[in-house]
C-alpha cells in the first residue's frame, strides 16, 4: 500500500457562519472532513493542516493573527500534525509542502477542506501535476454562490461543475462514505 497524506485545507473559523466568508454547507463538510481525519489518524497517515493568511492587513478574511484565521476547532492539529501557513491558492506554492511530502515518503494524496472552486481545485491540480495520485473527498468540501456577469451561480452547482472537473482529468472523487468503506 502507498504511505498516503491527509491534507486538509482551510477548515477556518472566517468560513463558518459566525465567520467573515461563510460557506454553504461548511458545517456538513467540516464533520465528515473530521470522519475522514479521525480515519487517518487511526491509520497512521500524515496529515497536514493546510492554513491561509492574507498577507494584507485590510483582506474581506484570513486576516492573520485574526480569530477567523485560525484552523476551526472540529479540525484542530494534535501532536506532530503540521499546519503549512501560505498565502496563495495552490498550497504548493512558496510552502514547504511538497519537501515534508517527499520527505515523509508520501506517495498519494488525500484532500479535503475550502473552498472547492479555489484551494481545493488549485491544490488537486498542482498535486496531479508533482505526480501524487490524489483522491478529493468531494463532502468534505465547501463553497459559495458565485456571481458572474449578473449570474449567481448556486453553491451546489459551483461545487459540482468543479469536481466533476476534477474527475474528469485530475483526480478520483469520492464521498466520506465511499473512502471511509476502502480503508
């Protein structure tokens, strides 16, 4: 079996309702976000926390030092967990992600976390392009309506159109349930 890792990305307090940019449905995603940590963590897998900070005092969130930068209480790191602090969407770039994965000996990965249509998709896509087969665990994951042109695309349309995309060409797509019952 691959040595896998459990990445898990900004399962911030700024997403959840009390926050600054609260997600659709992020109550639902950050507990089986748990389901599948919890699994992780009895099977001996690394997992890395995945935290953003904007790197602007006057950013709408993830305000560092702010409360709603910090990872939510349901996901917190325990022990050696390591939390990578970046300040793009691609949690690969300028972070030292990709050298703990390589040195960890990690051959495949597992994510989960915020939003879908940002971090989540950049992080798949980055990992599938370093050569990590990677698995997206699709309700584990948020977003929000997006608007375009006078359009709001509903939250559970933005999140579908992107891991459909990610199924198509980047990585397998699975429920909690679904990983869950693998392991």
């Amino acid at each position: 079996m691959s040595k896998q890792a459990l990445i898990l990305v900004d399962i911030q307090n700024d997403y959840f309702p009390t926050g600054k940019w609260p997600l659709e449905g992020v109550e639902a995603a950050a507990d089986n976000a748990v389901r599948v940590l919890q699994a992780c963590r009895r099977a001996g897998n690394l997992v890395v926390h995945i935290r953003h900070e904007a790197e602007a005092d006057d950013a709408p969130f993830f305000v560092a030092g702010s409360v709603g930068a910090q990872l939510h209480e349901k996901v917190l790191n325990q022990g050696d967990e390591v939390v990578v602090v970046k300040h793009f969407i691609n949690a690969f770039r300028e972070t030292g992600l990709k050298a703990l994965l390589d040195q960890q000996g990690v051959e495949e990965l597992v994510i989960a976390g915020s939003m879908s249509h940002m971090c989540i998709d950049g992080i798949t896509r980055a990992a599938v392009d370093y050569g990590y087969p990677t698995r997206v665990i699709h309700d584990a994951c948020a977003t929000r309506d997006l608007q375009f042109k006078g359009v709001t695309v509903p939250a559970v349309q933005v999140h579908a159109a992107f891991m459909a995309a990610l199924e198509f060409g980047y990585a397998q797509v699975l429920s909690t349930a679904d990983y869950l019952a693998a392991c």
